[in-house]
C-alpha cells in the first residue's frame, strides 16, 4: 500500500519543519553565546548578598605621583560604576608591582616600560598613558643642554635627583650619564622616605640637589609645583631620537608648548614646546584574574567620567590595546575585538543569530500571508469551473427548453457572483480568464443542446398533444 500525501500537506509539513529548525539554530547560538555571561551574572548577584562586593587591590605608584593620583581616581570610579570594594596602594612603581602581582598580593597594577623587570605571568588590560621625562634645573643654572653635565658646569660636581633607587628615573638616569659619559660629574642622590613623602619644590628651595629628574604623566603634581612658580625650567633632550633607540622603552617625544604656564612668572621662553623622552604606562592584571573583573575594568578605564576626572590625555582603545612587554588577557582582548565581525564576541553572536531568527520569521509570515492569499484565489476560481462543468453536464441530460433556459439563468448568475468575488479577492487576469473560459465553455454546451432538442423530429404523440392542445 502507498502513502499519498496531498501537495499542501507536503507544503504545511515543510514550512513546520522550517519554522521548527530555526528555532532550535536561534536556540543553541544564544545559549552558546549568553550562558557564560549569564550564569557569571547571576552567581555573582547571588554571591554579593553573602560576601559582599568583590574586592580589587591595585598597585599604583609614589603616593605624591601622578600615577598614584590616577589609580585613586579608577577605584573610585569603580567602586560607583560597577560596586568594587577597592584597596589603592602606594608602591615603589614597577619594581614592586610586578612582583605583588605575581604573588596575587595585588590584582591590578600600573608597569613602566622603561624598567626592565620581570613581567611573566601578568597579563596586560591597556596602555593607559605615558610618563614624560622631566630634567629640571633652576633658571640661574649653567645646564642648558643634558650632555653639558659630562662639562661639570661650575666647576663642581653637579647633584642630580633620580628619585628612589630602582625607579624609573634612577634606571633612565643612571643609562644617560653612561651615553654621555657624565658619571664622574655627577653626584647621583636617590630619594629617602621623608624626601618622598614632600614634592619637589620643597626640596629644590632647601638645597638638596642641584637638578632633577622625574618621569611623571604630563601635569603631575610634583613637577608642576617648581615649574609653575617660574624660578625652575625644563632641559630639553636634543638628541631624544638616538636616545630613544639606546634606552629600551622609551621614544622621543615634545611636551607641547605651554603645558606648564600656569603661573605669570612663567617666561615666554619657558612655555614653548621641549623635546624630551617618553614611556609607556600599562595597566596589567594578576594570574587567573577573572574574566569578569578585566571586562568591567576596561569599561571604567575608557568610559567618558574617568577621562574626565583623571585628566587623561590621548586614551583610546586603539593605543590602549597595543601593551608592550606582556600579553593581553583573553578578557581584554574580546573586549578590543567587540567591534570587530560576529565570531568577536558572544554578544555579537547573540545580536546576529536574532537578526537571522528575526528574518526567518518575518519571511515565513510574509510567505503564508501570500498563500493564504493564493489559496483564497485558488477557491475562487476553483468553485466556479466546478460549478460551470455540473451545469454543463446537467444541460446535456436536460430533455427540454425550460431545463436549459433555468440552468442557463444558473450559470449567469454563478458568472456576475464569481467576477464579484473575484474584484474582492483581486484576482490574477490569468484567473479571470479561466473562469471566463468555463462560463463560455458551459454556455455553448447550453445553446447546443438547446438546438438538438429545438431540432429533434416530433413523435405522434407530441403532434396529436399539440393539435388538441
């Protein structure tokens, strides 16, 4: 025995089938791409209400820089934007970051380029900002140029300030002294506590050193305070570019004209732009740091508050991604390819596979509106040559006129209801002219006939009825 299926059985079973295996696609894309997120999501709010917000330690710098200043202004802004509990804490810079690190004593924490340490493990989240080199000298003094310290200007030793030992300005400090072969000239004097706990304006009028160097963000505080009561000026680094290839780390750069003019005393001369070096800042995480803290991390860091209140100049996502020294973690990585195709992000997978459901759907429902509306047309025309083709065979075994005349009247009658009904289901011109043809076919079939009995030979019968009629 063989199953025949009718055609809109067949039609109904595919489009259910259709309908059915894009839901189950939609599906399985969005649990492959929210699940994660979500379950993360959710048993982090389930945690929250028993430990409390989740606590980040961040490594920072000096307590009077402007790295410090910058790590204090990101924990509160995370802290408002995403619930942290955070822990700022004043280190030594890169030498002690990276290892605290690495000992999860710290979960984030800003790197120097320019300090050659340990970095494996940490894997990085963005390069924040770069770290200027400052070589300060007061206005009476003999130094114009950083090669004039190998002269000993004043015939005397000079005594230059690198900051605390290991520092960034000690490491780049001591390498210059050593191009310019300037040792025997200088006196080198590191920072004590109590020097580190005062700026450098407080030191430069108690006579501790002669000159200074710092690598600090544009702006810092400790070395805008000398340099903004005009009795200090900056020491260009002429020969920044040749620097920038001996000292690993670093790039020549200008710091822009007038950046430090705050104060009237500050010359015309003084505010004009000086070449100088530059280092890079990475912001980098712990071992193991979850996923979740890096992404809501990478938010803050480049959302418009923190650029704001941090003062950061030139933070962008497209610098910020380019981390020297570590590799980015999986987190910040997805978060820098979010913009990129759809196999970028989980969210993205998300948006597209809706796209596509939502396409599918609108088309399936675009496509049983239209059969719907085909077979409305179908039954329109379909109901009328069935009709016309019962009126042609009853006319042919009708036996006399008036049979013909009334199935004729049918038939006319069936003709104005169905074009009717056709100019209310707009039918094709196609489907017009089938029906006109069934109405013509089953009119002729009705004149036919119509003669054939008008024309048969009259029995005896039928004469006598006549005669006596």
């Amino acid at each position: 025995m063989t199953l025949r299926l009718s055609p809109s059985v067949v039609h109904a079973a595919g489009r259910v089938g259709f309908v059915a295996a894009a839901a189950l696609a939609g599906a399985g894309v969005m649990l492959y791409a929210l699940w994660p997120t979500f379950a993360r999501v959710s048993m982090q709010r389930l945690w929250e209400p028993i430990s409390g917000p989740p606590e980040l330690t961040m490594a920072t710098g000096f307590a009077n820089t402007g790295l410090h200043a910058m790590g204090k202004v990101l924990g509160t802004q995370l802290e408002e934007d995403h619930r942290f509990k955070m822990n700022v804490v004043d280190t030594d810079g890169s030498p002690v970051n990276a290892p605290m690190l690495r000992a999860r004593k710290a979960d984030i924490g800003f790197v120097s380029s320019v300090v050659q340490i340990d970095l494996s493990e940490l894997e990085g989240l963005a390069t924040v900002e770069r770290q200027y080199l400052h070589f300060i000298v007061p206005q009476a003094s003999p130094i114009r140029r950083l090669r004039d310290l190998a002269t000993r200007p004043g015939g005397k030793n000079v005594r230059l300030s690198l900051g605390p030992v290991n520092g960034a300005p000690d490491v780049i400090g001591r390498q210059l002294l050593e191009y310019y072969k300037a040792t025997a000239g200088v006196t080198i004097l590191n920072s004590s506590d109590q020097q580190l706990k005062r700026n450098l304006l407080t030191d430069f009028e108690l006579g501790h050193f002669d000159a200074a160097m710092r690598i600090s963000l544009l702006h810092s505080s400790n070395v805008e305070a000398p340099l903004g009561t005009g009795q200090y000026r900056l020491v260009p680094i002429e020969d920044a570019e040749a620097l920038a290839k001996f000292l690993p780390g670093m790039e020549p750069i200008v710091i822009p004209e007038g950046t430090y003019q705050a104060s009237p005393d500050v010359s015309e001369g003084d505010r004009a732009a000086v070449k100088t070096l530059a280092a890079q800042v990475a912001l980098v995480a712990r071992p193991g740091l979850p996923a979740f803290t890096a992404q809501r991390v990478l938010q803050t860091l480049y959302g418009h508050e923190f650029a704001k209140k941090a003062h950061v100049a030139g933070l962008s996502e497209e610098s910020g991604q380019r981390v020297i020294g570590v590799p980015l973690h999986a987190a910040a990585e997805a978060y820098y390819r979010r913009n990129e195709p759809i196999t970028a992000d989980r969210f993205e997978i998300a948006s597209f596979a809706l796209t596509l459901f939502g396409l599918a759907w609108a088309a399936l429902r675009v496509s049983r509106r239209f059969d719907r509306g085909d077979d409305s047309k179908r039954a329109v025309v379909t109901t009328s040559v069935e009709r016309f083709a019962a009126i042609s065979e009853a006319a042919e075994q009708a036996v006399d006129v008036a049979s013909l005349e009334a199935l004729f009247a049918d038939a006319t009658k069936i003709n104005r209801d169905s074009i009717k009904r056709a100019a209310e289901a707009a039918l094709r011109p196609s489907d017009l002219a089938v029906m006109r043809q069934a109405y013509d076919e089953c009119s002729k079939t009705i004149r036919r006939r119509k003669r054939t009995i008008e024309n048969a030979p009259r029995t005896e019968i039928e004469r006598s009825e006549e005669a006596s009629g």
